[in-house]
C-alpha cells in the first residue's frame, strides 16, 4: 500500500514474506499466489506492497537468469504486488525446525554476507516498480556479540565500504537507489539504536543506516523519541522501518504471568528477553532461560523479542508493546516532513505462537496478516497520511 505524507512524499507499507519461508524461486512464486494475492484481496487494495525475503539459494537462481528475474517481475504485476523492500538478514534455513542463532550467520565478517547482499541490491533495482527509484534493504547488526573484536569490526567495516561502493556503481548503471539499514537486535553486536551511532559514522555514507525494529527497540526498553532523535542528530538515516511488537510482562514475578510466558518459549526462534535494573538493561539470551532460574531478576517488567500479531493482544497477564510502536510512528512520520518511507510489517513467528494462537490453516493466516496491515494503516491515517489508490 501507499500512503503520501504532508510533506509529499509517498509512504510504503508492506509486510514481510519471511512469514511463509521459501528458499527456491519456486517457492517464493508460491507464496506470491497462495499467500501474498490472498492477503491483497482480503484488504480490497488494487496494489499490496510486499517485503520479499529471498533465501541464499533463490537469490542466486535470479541472479544467474535474467529471464527468471523478468518472470518474477511479471508474476508480481500479474497478481498486483510490489516489491520496494526486501528482508535480508536471514541467509538460510528461516523456515528450519530450529533457527536460534544460525540466523546470524554468514556476518559481516564473511565475504559471502557481503556478495548476498550486493545481489539482492542488483535483485531489488531490478524489481523496483517503474514510478520507484528508491529501495531498501534490512540485515543483521554486524554480528552476533560473542567473539567480535577489533579485528572483527575491521573486517566489518570494510565489507560494508565495499557494499556502498557497488551501490553507488548500481545507480549510475540502473537510476536506482539502494540503501542498506543495519537492524539492531537485542544480543547483537549492535543491540540498540544507540550502538549503531559510531560503527554507522565512521563509515560515512547515507547508503547505510539503520533500520529501526519497533519489537527490538521496545525489548531494550528505548524510548522512540529519544533513540529516533540522536539518530538524527547524529546525521544517521533510517532507510526502513520494520513494524512489530514484543511481549511485555508487568510482574514477572507472579506465577501466573511466569505460567504464560512459558507458552511462548517455543524452540524455533531466539527470544531474547530483557528487563531494567539499577545497572541498566539485562538478559537472557532467551526466554526459556530468563524462566528457568535467577539468570534474571523479577522485580521490574520483563520484555520478550517475540513478535506478536500487531492487531492481537495477548490474553491476559502479557500485554504487547503496541504502545512503542505507536510512538515510533509518531516520530517517524507523524511531523512534517517524514524521516523514512519503507514500512514493512514484520510478525514472522504466526506459526510459532501458542497453539491458540495459531493459524490453524492459510485462510486464517492470510486473515490475520490482513487484520495487520489494517492495524498499520489505520495508524498512519491518524497521523494524516493519506492512502493512495
């Protein structure tokens, strides 16, 4: 969907297909006719805006044959989708038994991070809508903490002063803007918004900045206003927007709310888990171990990196950080001039959400991705943006 902001500009929203990971172009076209067109339709709009995630191996068959590239392309007008954004943090093996922290890897130290992501840049300008000359690109921040050193953040950094030269290189051959945002994620070498400042100012570029996860800043517990400001401040661009909430527990001490956290410690996906002390932020790397013992103390609100359905609170005791992301927004876009354009809604964990919760089928999942975007819309229509047709 489109939306235009005061200021003129037009406003993207979309949401993400690692929801329904595929990791060969076969599989991504079956998700644009099984789930993506559902979803479209469901919402009554002539053009959905989607977030592909494209897997190493599906990255690759595109690269290597333009006409599978074309294909693509006609397959997403043919069933009035678009493409301004892609999801490249995740490499591999998204829709494995298991993720945890292989979602990390190849990192930034990797030469093969560096040629994913150069590809999906060339993928993306390929893609673009005729009328878009601007696309972005999420991926991971940097690396995982453990065993990052000097050497490793030299390495970093020259790998992305690689990447925004090809991107520089990619516009004058094509008329497209790529930029790439780096997404902060508790854990990570750059878990806040506040990490990312000096690793993104030495390089220099506006090619790369950061994308702002709204469930990842609420775990850490930033507030919007101020973690948005000094990203400004700071002269750090925020090219994309990923929109997504987290699990919020008032009193982890009760049993009760223990009880229901402990539902969504599921074994797929890493929940960090997050709380403020008198020392600052603490965590566990997950949920299951934030429960498990006194690694964590219960005497403030907990926050889990569980991305919860936007439009679905959790049943009570658990409430979601909603809140945050509607305060982001109002930062973001709720001024005058709007300082970013890419929104992708992000609930990638439908299938990994107690069994109450979950989507018993794909009608009901396109539903709710649906009830998502009606959600997103509606509150940046409360902040006077205006859908286009």
């Amino acid at each position: 969907m489109r939306l235009r902001h005061r200021d003129g500009s037009t406003v993207h929203l979309a949401y993400c297909t690692n929801v329904h990971p595929a990791e060969t172009l076969d599989g991504v076209l079956a998700q644009l006719r099984d789930h993506c067109e559902p979803v479209r339709l469901r919402l009554g709009t002539d053009r959905l805006g989607i977030g592909l995630w494209l897997a190493r191996d599906a990255a690759r068959e595109l690269g290597a044959d333009p006409a599978a590239l074309r294909g693509l392309r006609a397959e997403l007008d043919r069933r009035g989708l678009e493409v301004v954004t892609l999801n490249g943090f995740p490499y591999e093996g998204f829709g494995a038994e298991e993720v945890k922290y292989r979602v990390y890897k190849p990192d930034w130290t990797d030469p093969e991070r560096l040629e994913y992501t150069a590809e999906l840049a060339r993928l993306l300008a390929a893609l673009l809508p005729d009328d878009v000359t601007e696309g972005t690109i999420s991926t991971l921040p940097l690396a995982w903490r453990t065993g990052f050193g000097p050497a490793q953040a030299e390495a970093a950094h020259g790998a992305l002063t690689d990447l925004a030269g090809r991107l520089d290189l990619l516009e004058e051959a094509t008329g497209k803007s790529i930029r790439i945002g780096l997404e902060p994620e508790p854990g990570c070498t750059v878990e806040t918004t506040a990490d990312a400042i000096a690793p993104l100012a030495a390089l220099g570029t506006p090619r790369i900045g950061v994308c702002v996860d709204t469930c990842h800043l609420a775990t850490s517990f930033e507030d919007p206003a101020s973690a948005l400001g000094a990203l400004r401040s700071a002269g750090i661009t925020v090219p994309k927007v990923q929109l997504s909430a987290a699990l919020h527990a008032e009193d982890p001490a009760d049993p009760a709310v223990r009880a229901a956290l402990a539902e969504f410690a599921e074994p797929r996906f890493l929940h960090q888990t997050r709380t403020r002390g008198a020392d600052g932020l603490l965590g566990t790397d997950d949920l299951g171990e934030a429960l498990a013992g006194p690694a964590l103390p219960d005497g403030a609100p907990w926050r889990a990196h569980f991305h919860v359905p936007l439009h679905a609170r959790p049943v009570a005791p658990l409430t979601s950080t909603l809140p945050v992301l509607r305060e982001a927004l109002t930062a973001l876009v709720g001024g005058p001039v709007a300082h970013t354009r890419h929104l992708e809604v992000e609930t990638y964990t439908w299938q990994a959400l107690p069994a109450e919760l979950r989507p018993r089928d794909r009608d009901r999942l396109a539903d709710g991705i649906a009830a998502e975007l009606s959600l997103a819309k509606d509150l940046l229509t409360d902040l006077g943006l205006k859908e286009l047709p």
